[in-house]
C-alpha cells in the first residue's frame, strides 16, 4: 500500500542523502539500509527516490 513521506520522513531523507543528491550518483546499499532503519521504509522504495529525485521525476520536497 502507498504512503506519503511525511514532513519528518522527508527531512531526515534529504539530510542523510544530501551528497548523493548533489552530486548525482546512486547511495550505496549499506547507506540505504542504514536509513531504513530509521525510515521505517523498503530499500526499493528509498533507492526509487532518490533514483526518481536524480533524474528530475520527482521533486525534491
């Protein structure tokens, strides 16, 4: 089932992946994990996001 990344969600995941954003290239998967954790979300869904945000289909919130 969907949800939205609420405010929170949305704040830690911008901090946390700040570099990778800016500089365009894909977190590592022991980066993404270590993020799930505290996200309470899928790997797939947090690699879709941050893949979505690089590539301009999705905005950055």
């Amino acid at each position: 089932m969907k949800r939205k990344w609420n405010g929170e969600e949305n704040d830690f995941f911008l901090n946390f992946f700040k570099e990778e954003i800016t500089q365009n290239k894909m977190p590592t998967g022991e980066k993404i994990v270590k993020a799930q954790k505290k996200l309470n979300r899928t790997v797939a869904q947090i690699r879709t996001r941050v893949h979505n945000i690089i590539h301009g289909k999705q905005k950055v919130a």
